[in-house]
C-alpha cells in the first residue's frame, strides 16, 4: 500500500489490513502474503493490522501469532486496535 525510502534500512513496503466483522483469516492471510512477496522488490516489509471491532483477547492471541510468524525475517506485523 506505501512504500518508504529509509536512509539505513532501505525501502520498507507497508501493507495495511483492517479486520471487521467477518473474514479475519482471508485479511490476515492475504496481508502476510502481500507482505512476503513485497520482499522480491523491498528490503523489508510492514503488515499493519487494524483490528476495529475484534475483542481485546483475539488481539492479544494475533500478536502471539504475529510475533511466531515475524521471527527471522524481513517482515514485521503490527497489531493495533
């Protein structure tokens, strides 16, 4: 969705989901993908989640995830509510 020029980091490809009332799995997986293939033409990437109306519980557990899913790569998730 935005793509940033860092001085240190290089480009940095940012990709942002809003989750609703329905179809977090399909949003949160179409974000992850966007967010890897963006490594072919960035140094690194950003998968921002908004979570809108989803409970504080489900955030919490998105961000455990999201933290497992992160771990030794290019690509970072954040999880806001």
């Amino acid at each position: 969705d935005i793509v940033v020029k860092h001085p240190i980091q290089g480009s940095i490809g940012i990709e942002v989901k809003c989750l609703g009332n329905s179809g977090h799995a399909a949003k949160l997986t179409q974000g992850i993908g966007q967010a890897m293939l963006a490594l072919v033409q960035r140094d690194r990437t950003i998968l921002m989640i908004h979570c809108g109306v989803v409970e504080a519980r489900e955030r919490e557990n998105l961000r455990i995830i999201a933290d497992k899913i992160c771990r030794g790569s290019k690509t970072s998730i954040i999880v806001v509510p």
